[in-house]
C-alpha cells in the first residue's frame, strides 16, 4: 500500500494522549491537532516507514503529549494495510512517543 494520503492519528507521548490529523504525500508530512502543528518528510520502503518532523505548539493555553512547546521528533514503524503503527522519540532524549494512524483516503491525483 502507499503511504500517500490522509489519515487520522491517535498517539501517547511522555505527557498523555491525543487525536489529529495527518497528510503524507511525496515524501512530505503534514499535521496537527488543536495544540500542535507539524510538518517533516518521511520514507517508504516497502512495509517500512521512517518519519521526521518538526513539531510546534500553536495554542500556548494547552499542554501538549511531549510537554514542550518546540521539539524534532523521529519516528519508525511499520505499515499493514490501512494501519500504520509507529514509536520514537525526541532525539537525545528518553521522551517517547507511540501512535497509530488509519488511512481515511487516497489524494485526489495531481496534475
């Protein structure tokens, strides 16, 4: 299966849990919740998945899963079908994340 697409993520990190969204296409990702933005690149080789992103808090009144308002967060895992678990964490440190995310759809084919 491609990686390219939009998917919903559930994800636990050091500080709790949350739920958002997540669009993975051409090498890019794109994301967020009501806390959090995110973007970074990631890499399919077959089954495996390696992502990078840039995490950044948008709503300074919310905590975030990680408890810090800017972070890098690297991450890898494996696709099966529609799922697609992941785990790692913020390099250099021992804050780790999970996260689970289901693909919703397919993008609409570019020009």
């Amino acid at each position: 299966m491609n990686i390219e697409g939009f998917w919903t993520v559930h994800f636990v990190g050091m500080e709790g849990w949350g739920k958002g969204v997540v669009v993975h296409i051409g090498g890019h990702v794109f994301g967020g919740d009501s806390v959090v933005m995110f973007t970074g690149t990631y890499d399919q080789q077959g089954d495996a998945v390696t992502v990078r992103i840039h995490v950044k808090q948008i709503d300074p009144q919310l905590m975030n899963v990680m408890g810090r308002k800017e972070y890098d967060l690297d991450l890898a895992g494996t696709l099966k079908g529609d799922k697609l678990n992941l785990s790692g964490a913020i390099p250099g440190t021992d804050l780790r994340l999970k996260a689970t995310l289901v693909k919703q759809c397919d993008l609409p084919a570019r020009a």
